[in-house]
C-alpha cells in the first residue's frame, strides 16, 4: 500500500502543474490582449470621450465631438501624439506620418490578405475625390509584407483611383499605432495627434463619416 501510494503521487503531482500552467497561459494572453486594446476600445473612457466629457473633470469639453450614427468610432478625450511610423511612398521615398504635419489624415491602416479591407477600400477612395485637399489626404497605408508591387495590384483591381500608395513592409506600424486588427483607421489632426479612431471595416463615404471629417476641418 505504501508503494502504490508514493507512485501514485508524481502522477497527480504532474497533472496538477499542468493544469495550473494552462491556467496561468490562459491568464496572461487575456492581460496581453487587454492591454493592447485598452487605449482605444476602453469601455469608459470611449464613453467618455464619445459624450464630449472630459474625464478629469466630468465637464463639457467643447472640442470635442460626438458622432451618434458611429458608435464605433471612439474619440481621444484630447488628441494624443502617436509613436513613429516609418513606411515609403509608391516611388519607394521614406516617409513618416510627420510629413503630413499641416494636414488633418484619416490613416487607414490595411493589408492585402485583409477581406474587409477589400469591402471597405472603395469607400475610401471616394472619400478621397470628395474630400482630399491640401488640408485633407485619405492615407491607405499597407502594412504588408508582400510589398508595394502586390498592393498596387491589389488597389488596381477593385479600381482605386485616388488613393496614393503607401506601403509598411516591416510592419512594423501596427504595433506603434497599438491596432489590435486590420482595417483600423486613424483620424489624426493637423499636428499629427490621433483624434479617435474606428477598429474593423466601415462605408467612408456614408453621410455620418463624412459629416466626421467636414466637422474636423472646419
């Protein structure tokens, strides 16, 4: 009996530590996870942001806007800086997001493996005939590691005419601009600070996301 028992308990000693180890993994991509999307998609704070409240004070802050018909865009309760983007141009020119300083963007970040980027790419391009200025630019960003050639493909077959090519092959952008999933876009004022931004795929060119944009530039 007693040496049933001492080789009996390694195997429920093992079993024990495997099912807290699974426990523990489980626990910690969830912390990951909310993490990475906690500055964005924050219930409370895009709550907050989105009724024009100030969340220090509880207060009505002017400069901030509400979009009732786009419950998923989620304002900043102020415009926050961004961390560096680097990407090229379609003539393959290194550029960062400061080189748009001067002109409200909306950066739609995308990739050509991305189904709903397809869906929602021709919104945007006519976003861009309406809309692009010199104060104005629809930046679709493609952090893909394909290439640009492929992205170009890409934007030439569901006939993109307005859009400028701008391409991330390192990827590296997703991560600086803390985006838990592609389509994400970015809506980034004049001094190159994130004014809210909306996860997943969206028809651009819609009254309400238009009336967004006409209310930033004005």
């Amino acid at each position: 009996m007693k040496n049933g028992t001492s080789a009996g308990a390694p195997k429920k000693s093992y079993a024990t530590v495997i099912a807290l180890a699974a426990v523990a993994a489980l626990v910690g991509f969830a912390a990951v996870y909310g993490t990475l999307g906690r500055p964005d998609n924050n219930a409370d704070n895009g709550a907050m942001a989105v009724s024009g409240q100030s969340a220090a004070t509880g207060e009505a802050t002017a400069s901030r806007k509400t979009v009732p018909d786009m419950p998923a865009f989620v304002f900043k309760a102020t415009p926050e800086p961004l961390g560096e983007v680097r990407f090229t141009d379609g003539d393959g020119k290194p550029m960062t997001l400061a080189d748009f300083k001067g002109k409200t963007i909306l950066l739609n970040l995308w990739a050509t493996w991305c189904a709903p980027c397809r869906e929602e790419m021709p919104s945007l391009d006519r976003l861009q005939q309406e809309f692009g200025s010199d104060t104005f630019e629809v930046v679709a960003l493609a952090v893909d590691r394909a290439g640009p050639e492929t992205a170009q493909k890409f934007l030439d077959e569901i006939g993109v005419t307005s859009l400028k090519l701008y391409s991330d092959t390192t990827t590296r952008s997703g991560s600086a601009l803390r985006a838990v999933g592609m389509p994400t876009t970015i809506l980034i004022d004049a001094e190159g600070r994130e004014i809210g931004r909306l996860p997943g795929p969206y028809e651009w060119d819609a009254p309400e996301a238009k009336a967004l944009i006409q209310a930033e530039l004005n």
